[in-house]
C-alpha cells in the first residue's frame, strides 16, 4: 500500500504490507484494518505535500524548539580518555524529550484529516505530556489513558496534562500500567475512530505507526549529519541510542543506515540483570511473538504470556521492540547491547558532574554504553550519543535510588 520517500531516496522498508522482513505488519481486529489503511493513505498523502511539510518545520522550530545543538563534550571526552563524545541535545526540546516531534506531527495530522479528538497512551507520563501539549497548541480535544498505578506514581505529569486541558483516563484492568493503557485506548479508538486519531508514542504498534513515527523523527539524524560535518568535517563512527520501543534511535540512525563506516548501536534496559522479569532487553532472551499490533521481539515465557519487565526508566520498560530494530540487527547493521539500572544510574552522575547537564534515566542507558565504549576507541574517533531527554522528571528516584544503594 505504502512505499516511503526517505531522505536518501533508498530504502523503501517497509513493503506494501507494512512489514520489515518478518517483522511488523498490521494484527488488529477487523474493525481496524480499515481506520489503519486510511491513516496510511491519509499520512502519504501529507508527507508528500510541501505545505504540510513547511508547516511541521515551522512548528518544529518555533513551538518545539527545532533544530537541538550538536554539543561537544569536553570534559566526558577528557575523563573517558578515548573517543571524542558528542550530545544530539533532545533534551532541550519543549516537554523535555524527542517525543515531540512525533506527537507535533501527528497531531497536525491528525488535523488534517478532519478528526477532532486526540487520544494517547502514557506510563511515566512523557508522551501523555508531548501529546496534551501538542493538542493544546493545535485547539484538539486530548483524552489520555494512563493505568492507575502509572497515575499514583506520576502525579505530577497528570497534573500538567489537566493543565493542558486533557482529560485523563485511569485505567484499573490487571497491573494498572502501560500494557493496559495501551488496550483500553485501542478499544476507544475502534469505538470512536470517525472523530478520533490514535498517538502512539513509539515506532511500534500496526502498520503504518513504525514507519511514520519514525519519519516524524529522522530529523534527529539528519540535523546530526549535518552539524557533525560542521563540526568535524566528516561522519561519525559510531552513534548510540537507548532503545524502548525505539523511536529516538531509529530517528537517530536512519539517515546513516546506508552509511556502512558509520556503527549503529541501541542500548536496550537491563534491568536488575539478565533474568526474566527483571529486565526489558528484548535481544537478550526475547522471542519473535505478535503484541499490540506488530510482529517483533517480545520478552515471554514459555507459553507465550507476555513476560513481565522492569528497568529504572520507565521509558524502557517495554517487553516488545519495535521492528524495524529486529530487522536491522538481523542485518547486522543495528548492533545491540543493554546497561543495567546501576550502569545507568552511575553515567546519569557522570554527566551531571561533568558536563553539568542532567539527562533522563533512558538516556543514561545510552551514556553508560558509552561510558565503556570510549576508553576503547582512538583518541580521534567520533562518537555521538543521542541525548533523548533531560532528567528533570527522575532527579527524585535517582535520589531515592542512589541513597538505597549506598553510593552518595
Ligand atoms: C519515551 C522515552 C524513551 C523511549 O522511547 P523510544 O521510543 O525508544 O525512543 C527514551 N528516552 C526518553 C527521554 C523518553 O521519554
């Protein structure tokens, strides 16, 4: 049905059908199928258009905070004694991560397309925030589901959605968290879908949200190419994203995926350590499986139930992967490691100590694969980490946790 124009004009994955290899694709209900195809149609349709185009950039830059430096981190770099360490700066970005700039497009999208009202999933509250705030700006009516226990624990960002003018919806089936959220926002969506558009968060989900989310994002990389040539005169050799669903890094990595000297690597939570339910990195014990949507890596048991996860940031903690990642690590040309609660929780000190920028839990699992990484690359090389969000909104679980553990 779709085939995508990408910057370099190469890669037309995914397929008419939505599928990545053997990945992605559309498993929803019949009553879905329908609204899907018609909100692939709808967003070719704009993508093509020069002044949907102009408008998204115009907003990007001046409500989102459009183009993120490329800043060169001195004092990293001198304590790691390796490689030359750069920050793609996301968290500067309004609402404070990359989330912004898919909830913008969507939402004009969305727009576009005549629909009224916006509804979204959120855990930690992130993208709940980016999508009230968009639906605000654009005069949209925004319903956010949230599970009961992500709305105790997160307080705060439910208080500035409502201040956004959003109402948001708690959900009480089974755990009370994002799992849940998710299906009670579906089960809206096939009820209310001729007035109501669909914000999912991440590069995941039913064809086409992979695709389009991730090309709401790969100005991420793009800009990155361009400042990186600026700065250095040439390409990186590796750049490092934290991977949930894994929308910051493929963002990230798009524009460089036919870059072969450029190295590709997503960080994914390791949690407490590699045991099942303490952790949610997907390639490490994950099975290929069907879940809300999509065929990719899904961390479960034996008997297919979903397994459950954990990780500090809870922008990681996801038993599936989105599955343009799946594909492209079987390509080898995405490699894949992961960094636990600790590791991350000591690189988010690292930062804030040297370079004096708090970065978000998730980020820090990007930071603390670097941290590593570095020492081991010539002095001359170039690494860039994508800073997705800045650590505002964890600044009091980091303080909770590092004083649990006896660091301070
Ligand atoms: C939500 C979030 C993530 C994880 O989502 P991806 O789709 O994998 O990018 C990472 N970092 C931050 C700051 C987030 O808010």
């Amino acid at each position: 049905m779709t085939t995508v124009q990408t910057a370099a004009g190469r890669h037309a994955l995914p397929d008419g059908t939505g599928h990545f290899g053997p990945y992605g694709g559309m498993f929803v209900p019949e009553t879905l199928v329908t609204p899907l195809q018609e909100l692939g149609a709808a967003y070719e349709e704009a993508w093509n258009d020069p002044a949907f185009r102009g408008d998204l950039d115009a907003r990007l830059r001046t409500y989102a905070g459009r183009p993120t430096e490329l800043y060169f981190a001195e004092r990293l770099t001198r304590s790691l004694g390796g490689a030359r360490i750069y920050l793609k700066r996301e968290d500067l970005l309004h609402t404070g991560a990359h989330k912004i700039n898919n909830a913008l497009g969507q939402a004009l999208l969305a727009r576009r397309m005549g629909k009224t009202r916006v509804i979204a999933e959120t855990g930690a509250g992130q993208h709940g925030i980016a999508t009230a705030s968009v639906c605000a700006n654009l005069g949209l009516e925004c319903v956010i589901y949230m599970g009961a226990v992500d709305m105790e624990r997160q307080a705060l960002n439910v208080y500035r959605m409502r201040l956004c003018g959003a109402e948001v919806r708690g959900v009480n089936a089974g755990q009370r968290t994002l799992k849940e959220a998710i299906n009670e926002a579906m089960r809206d969506w096939v009820t209310n879908v001729r007035s109501t558009h669909y914000v999912l968060g991440s590069a995941l989900g039913a064809h086409p949200y992979p695709m389009m989310v991730r090309n709401f994002h790969k100005v991420i990389g793009e800009e990155t190419r361009r400042q990186i040539m600026e700065a250095e005169g040439r390409l990186p050799d590796e750049l490092a994203a934290c991977v949930g669903g894994g929308s910051n890094a493929i963002g990230f990595f798009f524009d460089f995926l036919d870059d072969p000297e450029v190295r590709l690597v997503g960080v994914e939570a390791g949690g407490r350590g590699i045991t099942p339910g303490e952790h949610a990195a997907r390639f490490e014990g994950g099975k290929l499986g069907v879940l809300q949507g999509c065929k990719t890596f899904i961390l479960q048991n034996p008997e297919g139930q979903i397994e459950l996860t954990h990780s500090v940031s809870a922008g990681l903690d996801y038993a599936a992967i989105g599955p343009e990642h799946a594909y492209y690590r079987d390509q080898d040309r995405i490699h894949f490691a992961y960094a636990t609660d600790s590791d991350a929780l000591e690189a988010f000190r690292a930062c804030a100590r040297l370079e004096g920028i708090i970065p978000a839990l998730e980020s820090s699992h990007a930071l603390a694969y670097v941290m590593k990484r570095a020492p081991e690359m010539r002095p001359d090389s170039l690494l860039v980490v994508n800073l997705s969000g800045r650590g505002d909104k964890d600044v009091q679980e980091a303080s909770r946790l590092i004083e649990a553990g006896g660091r301070e």
